[in-house]
C-alpha cells in the first residue's frame, strides 16, 4: 500500500477537485456555504466526494483571519478550476529529450 503513495498530496490534504460540500457552523445550525458571508462560522465542516469529512474550528482565530480562510476556501472551491490548480502543474518539471 505504502509502494503507491502520492508524494505530493499527503494523507491529509484535500484537492479541489475532491471537495463535495461545505458547510459552516453559526449557533449550533449548521449551513451551507457559498458567495459572500455577512458573517462568518465558528465550524467549518468540508466533505469531499471520497466520503472523507473535516472539521475545523475557526472559534479561536482571529477574525480577520477567518473572514481571509473561509473566503479563499469558498473561492478556489466553488470558482471554475483552474487546469493548473487541479493537477498540481507547478511541481511538475519539464520532460527531456531524449532523441
């Protein structure tokens, strides 16, 4: 299993393509995020189509930093993808010729 690890997306990371939904906590209700936020949630919560869930407690940030994550989050997320972005071309090096 370990042989057919990807090195460049750890265990832990979420890719664009892989997000399903996002939702936020605000009082205890959880909503659906997207657009613009008049007010931003304690909890993130992300599933992505791999059934794996995150949770994210946003309760102790800042809240400038908060309005800066959820707002990049929902952005990347839900904004037509970049071919770039997907497949990670920026760790990609140039193929040589070998002729």
């Amino acid at each position: 299993e370990t042989q057919f690890k990807n090195k460049v997306v750890g265990e832990n990371d979420i890719t664009l393509h892989c997000v399903d939904q996002i939702y936020g906590v605000f009082d205890e209700k959880k909503k659906t995020l997207f657009g613009q936020l008049k007010k931003y949630p304690e909890k993130l919560i992300i599933h992505c189509k791999d059934l794996r869930v995150f949770q994210f407690c946003l309760r102790y940030t800042k809240e400038e930093e908060v309005k800066r994550i959820v707002s990049g989050i929902i952005h990347h997320t839900q904004a037509p993808k970049l071919l770039k972005r997907l497949f990670l071309f920026s760790y990609a090096t140039a193929a040589q010729n070998n002729t």
